[in-house]
C-alpha cells in the first residue's frame, strides 16, 4: 500500500488579469453571488475596493430579521477587526516581556505590574477617544448604497437597533423602495396591535432615522387600493405610511441642501392618500398596459379585416373599461391636488406644486388596422386633452386657488397648468 505524498500549495504573488477578474466579477454579480463575491474582496486590498461598492450598490431585503442582521453585521465586521488590532498589541507587550524576562534582564515586578496597567490604562482611554471614529468608519460601506430595496415595514426593534448601532445617522442612498409587500406587512403588524391608531402615528415617525433618501419609490401596483381603502386598517396602515413620508423634511427646513428628500413617486393604478411635505416633487407613474394579449390582438387583427364595419362585443367592452380607468385616474388626480394644495396651506408654504404624470393613457386599442402613426399621436393628444380639460373643470369648482395660481395659456390658446408635467414612456 503506498501513502500518496499531499503536496502543499505556495500562494502565488501573481494577481489575477483585470480581463479575467472582470468576467468573474461579472458572473458571480449577475448570479447574486455575494458570499463568494465577499471572499474575493477578502483577498486584497485593490479586489476590496473594487468588488465591496458593486455589492452594496443595490440592497434587496425581504424580511426584518434581514434588516437586523444587515445592521449587526456591518457594525461588528468593522468593531471586530479593531478589537483584534487591539488584542494583538496587548499579546505583544506581554510576550515582549515574557521575553526580557526569560533571558534574566533586570525587570521588576513593579514595574512590570505598573507598566502593564498603566499600558492598558492607555488602551481604554484611546479606545473611548476614538470611540466616535469607530462608530463613524462603520459606516463606510452602508455609504456605497445607492438604491435599497424592503419588501416589508421595520419593527420597533429594528428602530430600535438602527438607532443605537447607526448612532442617529441615517442611511444616505439615492433611492428607497417600498414593495407592495410593505404596505401589506404594516398592514399586518397594525392588525396585531390593540390601538393601531396610536402605533401608527408613534411608530411610522421612525422612519426616517433608518433612511435618509432622495427619492422615495411606492410601488402598490399590485394592490387594488379602491376596495381596500374601505377597510378601517388599510386606512390606518396609509395613514402610517403617509406620516412616515411627512416625517422627511425636504430642502425647505434644512439648511444642507444634500441627502434631502426631493421626490416621491407612486407607482400603481392611482393615487390613494400619501403626500410629500410641500416643496417635493410627486410622481405618479400609472400601469401602461395591454388589454389584449398578444393571441387576442392577432384575432383582434383579423376580425377587423374581415369585417371592418362590425364592432367585436368583446372588443367594445374592452374600450368601455378602458375608459373607465381613464375616468379613475383624473379622478384621483383631482382628489390628489386638492389635499396637496390643503398640505401647503396647513404648513403655510409658498412652495409650488410639482406633480408629475406619467402614462395617465393605457394603450390605446387598435379599432382600425389602417391607422397610422401620426392618426394614433393625434388621437393620444385629443384624449390627453380631454383629461386636462376634466380636472380643470373640476377644480375651478372645488379649488380655483389651484387654477388661479397655475393656469396658463398654452401654444394652442387653451388653459394649462403649470403645476403639472405630463410625461409618456416609450
């Protein structure tokens, strides 16, 4: 029986080629390999600096118990290494001594007893003195995050710990986005609590002293907000997350014109009761979608070359729902102004409204395959029109304030309003 000899492995002082290096950064990212992407920055000082930005870019997490791990991680990763630094100098002293003492040097007790107190009197009194630096380097790789991302809404105890380990210093990233999860987690922990009413204003005012965002991204498109807007604790659980976004001051109370919330945009079918402070900027980006797939067009399609005189009943009901959501969205628009501009009055702001619409207009349902591009921006413009002409009609009924300070007349020769930007993706 022969022993197979295990050869050691001497680590190569060669690095890894940029080119190299690159596909498997890339790979590994693409992947959300991040614990293998973790072990690469370990290597090197350069790998660090290279890989550590690229993984806290973009922060997903799904659950709270993600979020206190998230915090205690970063907190003792950087208090770790700093109290093996520490360690390590008290081991040297000892053994230096250890040293002196084994080859018969004239060392007394006393003064070993006093040195070694008064060197580790020393430790503590640099350890509380740096004690703010630490706290502040902990935070360097909490920095890089640009966009974070939470499918749920903090507890109390994630408040909690954020509060002592982040040490009153928020998050500062560029975008925080809450899922349609969130709103359904808050509204599962207020259905928990004995007065969610009292939670809800307490609690939600917390928020900002886990994030400090420039922008804040709602995404309820999956939620239908009408019907549960009908439901005490859903009303509760917009209530929170309204005063959550009150509780971020904007540019106009601060002095430092950085890291302030500037805009929040609302992603979902319309809005449904969450306003900024006055002086940020509201988005509202509505669902474009098909109300035909990609089969039912193509019969669609061929129905019409067939017969093109013949309306499809199916077809119709289509436009007739069409129209509807249409009639909902200006709507809710309407409702959306009134209560900004009553925000405005209450804080007694002389900041502008700024709202923004994004794809007010589903797509539009091809009725004739002979239209043409040109027929089709005509036809958008006319019914964009038509929602423009609505909400002015309304609000020089309920608030001509509105339609005072920001009609103007356009290229047309046709009111306006100034407040309002409407946009279309393509």
């Amino acid at each position: 029986m022969s022993i197979q000899k295990q050869y050691k492995f001497t680590k190569s002082t060669l690095p890894i080629p940029f080119d190299i290096l690159y596909i498997i950064i890339q790979n590994l990212y693409s992947s959300k390999s991040f614990k293998s992407l973790s072990k690469l920055a370990q290597l090197s000082k350069e790998y660090n600096n290279l890989i550590i930005p690229l993984i806290y870019k973009d922060i997903h997490l799904k659950s709270d118990e993600q979020l206190q791990l998230f915090l205690l991680t970063n907190y003792y990763s950087s208090n770790l290494q700093q109290q093996q630094k520490e360690e390590e100098e008290i081991k040297n002293k000892k053994t230096s001594y250890k040293i002196k003492n084994a080859l018969n040097l004239n060392v007394k007790k006393k003064v070993r007893s006093n040195s070694l107190k008064f060197n580790y009197n020393n430790n503590n009194k640099q350890q509380k003195q740096n004690k703010k630096i630490f706290n502040d380097d902990k935070l360097n790789n909490l920095n890089l995050i640009k966009t974070f991302k939470i499918d749920f809404y903090p507890s109390r105890l994630s408040f909690k710990l954020s509060s002592s380990l982040l040490n009153n210093n928020p998050l500062k990233i560029e975008k925080l986005i809450f899922t349609s999860n969130s709103l359904i987690d808050l509204n599962e922990k207020l259905k928990k609590s004995n007065s969610p009413k009292i939670l809800t204003f307490y609690w939600s005012k917390h928020l900002p002293n886990l994030f400090k965002p420039n922008k804040i991204l709602i995404d309820f498109k999956n939620l239908d907000i009408t019907d549960l807007m009908l439901n005490e604790n859903w009303l509760n659980t917009i209530t929170g997350f309204n005063i959550s976004i009150q509780s971020w001051k904007n540019n106009n109370y601060s002095n430092n014109n950085n890291n302030n919330l500037k805009e929040i945009i609302l992603k979902g079918e319309n809005w449904f009761g969450i306003l900024p402070n006055p002086g940020i900027k509201i988005s509202i980006k509505y669902n474009k979608f098909n109300y035909l797939n990609s089969e039912e067009e193509d019969n669609n399609l061929e129905n019409l070359k067939e017969n093109n005189n013949n309306n499809n009943i199916n077809l119709i009901e289509k436009i007739q729902n069409r129209n509807k959501i249409i009639e909902k969205r200006t709507k809710s628009l309407i409702k959306g102004l009134r209560n900004s501009q009553a925000l405005h009055e209450n804080y007694q702001s002389n900041s502008s409204l700024n709202w923004e619409i994004i794809d007010i207009l589903p797509n539009p349902i091809i009725t004739n395959i002979n239209i043409n591009e040109e027929e089709r921006f005509i036809e958008n413009q006319r019914e964009k029109r038509k929602v423009l002409d609505d909400i002015l009609t309304e609000l020089d009924q309920v608030s001509p304030y509105i339609t005072k300070r920001y009609g103007i007349i356009g290229l047309d020769g046709r009111r306006e309003l100034s407040c309002l930007n409407w946009v279309e993706s393509f």
